[in-house]
C-alpha cells in the first residue's frame, strides 16, 4: 500500500531539508522525498492513503541504543532504607531489588508502556538490556510480542546473564539468550537479537566461557562496561586483567558487541575497542544520576569507535539525553566549547543508525529513498530560519528544552500514532493495568 505524508518540512536526517515537501511511502520503505513542485505532477493511485500533516517537522525516527524496559514500572517507587554510598550499593538496593520481584505479566506490562513511551518520544527502535532473574524462560519472546508486534516498533533484545543470582539462573540466562536468537526470521526486520551479559564484576569465567563456546560467530554480546569504577578494580583483583581485556580473552570483542558506559577504560583498553571495531554506548543521564563518572567523549570519537546514544532506562527522550551529553562534557571540562555540534550530530543522527544497521542488517535513520519508513512527525514551528545547518541548534535549544511534541510515527511503514494518539492500543487500559502492576511490583520489592 502507498502513502504520501504531505504539508510537511521534511529533514532526512542528514544534508537535506525540504520546505513543504511529501514523503511517499509504499509499504514499509521510503519511495521517494518529494518537494512541491515534484508533488504537483504526481498522482497517488486510489488505492493509496492520503495523509495531511500541514506544518509537521518529519525527522528519522530516533534509535535509542541501549535500554532497560524492565524499569518501566519503577517510577515513584519507594525503597526503605535506600542509602547507596557506591553503584554496587545501587543496584543492590534497587535494581536487583526490583528485577528479583518481576514476574512474566510485570515484565510484559513494563515493556508495553516502555515501548509506548518510546514511541512517544519519537522513538522508532530500541535496543533493550533485560532482567527478571525470576521470570526468564520465554522473556525475551514476551518483549518481542510487545515491542515489536503490539506496539510496533523495532526491537534488539537480549537476556543479561550473571552469577549474582546462583548457578542455576545464570545458566536459564544464557538458554534464554541462545533459544531467542535460534528464533530468528530472516524476514523479520522488525526484531533481532544479541546475548546479553550483566557486567564483568558479576560474571565468573566458567560462564564467559560457556558463552563464548555456545554464541553464533556473528552475534555480540551487550554487557555493562566499567560503568562503576568498581568494575575495573574487581577485574583487575580478581582476573589480572582490565575488563576490555578480559572481553577479548573470551572472543567477545566483536564488532557486533555493544559495550555500554565504557566510563572507566584506560588508553590501551579503549584502543583495543578501536581495534575490534565494538560499538560503545553513552548514557549520559544515567551516568550523573549514579554519580559514576564523565565519559570520554573525544577520546573514544577521536579513535573512530562506533559511539552511539542510549538513555539506560532513564525514559526515552532521545534529544533531552543527547543536549544533556552535551551539557555534561561542557560542565565537566570546563570548556564552552566541549562537545561541539558536530560531535553531537555524530552521536546521534550517524552513529546510532550504524549501530541499529550492524544489528538489524538493513540501512536506518534517513528519510531517504530505499530506507525503512521510520518516521517521526514533530509538532514544531520554528520562531528563526530552519535549514539543514540549523536543525540541530532547532532540536536541541528548541524541542529538547521545551516540548518534544510527537504526533505522527511511522515504523516500517506502519502508523503507530496519528494525532498524538496510538493507533492499534487502548492506550488508558493499558496504562490502569500498568498502575496495578506497579503497586504490586512495590510490594514485593519493598
Ligand atoms: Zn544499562
């Protein structure tokens, strides 16, 4: 089927902005990226879907490559005698706390409203890190019927193994990561997976090496990377070894490998990242709120790693996090000039689709001829000149800090929303039985 979106301003997500153009869908790609002039002489067939969205902004849909929808139902919640003096200390005293009491309808209902959520935000894939140590056979199939079917949007998956827990649920963890991935369909562009790995201080070499002798040559891991400075002083305690070095001792240095954080890597560790071409991921919010330490934003862009963007778990407002990547790197340096636009635009707009390409096996994050139809509609009008060279200062100091307002998304093609409201989902039913759930997740949390 054909749709043509028009009345809108249209950025293709890298060089090209079009003044009251139309973009052309036919089926789940782009077919063409109209102006118009060009729109004048075409003619939709009867079949075809009409779309007028006078005034929109039309960007990709954002990636946001690296998340917990486990966390979804967290906001708010107490945690008595809540005190954490270390990151140890927080995910001990809330993270593990929560994942332990998520049964399989807690974790449907988290994904559910985490995908919504996302989609809100203009989120068109995620890539998810997921726990629920006590509800792991058949999760990862149970995120994939949310995020991807129900909701609509694309989705990476992956189960993070770990010992903290005993034998016995580390070794469901990597079953549940080896069943998924053996579900893959080739013809599902929609969905894929990685095999998830906690972090190096809560895994003992047995399990990395039954890891590394069970995974597919061409599946990476995505693990937590010195993201408490913990991490690194347990390893090189406990193994004698710095964590990116214990990695590729394993055979998990992969160019397919998401290492998020990356906070605490010495030079050498991060020129073997370089060297094994494995993506990294920034999660600048989350990383202030743990009070974990400044990511090295240069150092990694200087030795060309694939650096993406990722909200880990801290909501899905993908210009919010990038501007806060920024106010981070200016704050921290001391340096106004710190984290320029250009190393911006890197982040997210080039790097996050070359991770969701390297994943997913198809091109992302263009509204160009050929590409996915992943489209994010903004309400936005711009109060100063919009071009192609303005957009990001228009993203960041206008829609990031004022009102991300998303009305339309397209995903393959699919509507998800129209007007602010989903298409496909009772969307107030949902979220009441999404409270339910909630309150009783605190109970057992608690
Ligand atoms: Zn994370």
């Amino acid at each position: 089927m054909k749709r043509l979106i028009e009345g809108i301003r249209i950025w293709d997500g890298a060089d090209r902005l079009v003044e009251d153009g139309a973009i052309l869908i036919d089926g789940d790609t782009i077919e063409a990226v109209l102006t118009r002039e060009a729109l004048s002489s075409y003619e939709l067939p009867p079949s075809g879907e009409r779309i007028d969205t006078s005034g929109k902004l039309a960007i990709p849909g954002f990636i946001n490559a690296h998340t917990h929808l486990y966390s979804s139902l967290a906001r708010g919640m107490a945690l008595p005698g809540y005190s954490p003096q270390t990151f140890t200390q927080i995910l001990e005293q809330l993270w593990w706390r929560l994942d332990k009491a998520l049964d399989a309808e807690m974790v449907r209902v988290s994904a559910l409203v985490g995908a919504m959520e996302a989609a809100r935000c203009g989120v068109t894939t995620l890539i998810d890190h997921h726990a629920s140590p006590h509800a792991i056979p058949g999760s990862l199939a149970s995120l994939r019927q949310a995020v991807c079917k129900e909701v609509g949007l694309r989705g990476a998956f992956c189960y993070e193994v770990s010992d903290r827990d005993g034998a016995k649920i580390s070794e469901q963890g990597i079953t549940e990561n080896l069943g998924f991935l053996a579900t893959k369909d080739s013809q599902d562009l929609l969905s894929t997976g990685l095999f998830g790995l906690h972090a190096s201080f809560t895994l003992c070499d047995d399990t990395l090496d039954k890891v590394a002798r069970n995974l597919p040559n061409d599946v990476g891991v995505h693990i937590h990377v010195a993201e408490g400075p913990e991490d690194e002083t347990q390893c090189v305690a406990e193994h004698g070894l710095r964590i990116v070095e214990r990695l590729e001792r394993f055979g998990l240095m992969r160019p397919t490998s998401i290492l998020a954080h990356c906070l605490h890597l010495n030079n050498e560790e991060k020129d073997l990242v370089a060297d094994r071409e494995a993506m990294v991921v920034h999660n600048p919010r989350s990383n202030m709120n743990n009070a974990v330490g400044t990511f090295d934003l240069n150092g990694f862009l200087n030795k060309d790693v694939l650096t993406g963007l990722g909200t880990d778990g801290l909501g899905a407002n993908m210009l919010s996090e990038l501007f806060t990547a920024a106010l981070l790197q200016k704050a921290s340096s001391r340096d106004p000039l710190a984290a320029p636009f250009s190393a911006l635009n890197t982040l997210l707009f080039r790097n996050n689709p070359l991770v969701g390409e390297r994943l997913f096996g198809i091109k992302l994050g263009r509204i160009a001829p050929g590409y996915p139809a992943d489209i994010v509609l903004l309400d936005y009008q711009p109060p100063t000149p919009l071009s192609a060279e303005t957009i990001l200062g228009h993203l960041l100091f206008g829609i990031s800090v004022h009102t991300l307002r998303v009305s339309g998304l397209f995903v393959a093609g699919r509507p998800i929303l129209r007007d602010g409201r989903f298409l496909d989902l009772d969307e107030e039913g949902i979220y009441a039985h999404a409270r339910e759930q909630a309150a009783k997740l605190w109970e057992r949390a608690a």
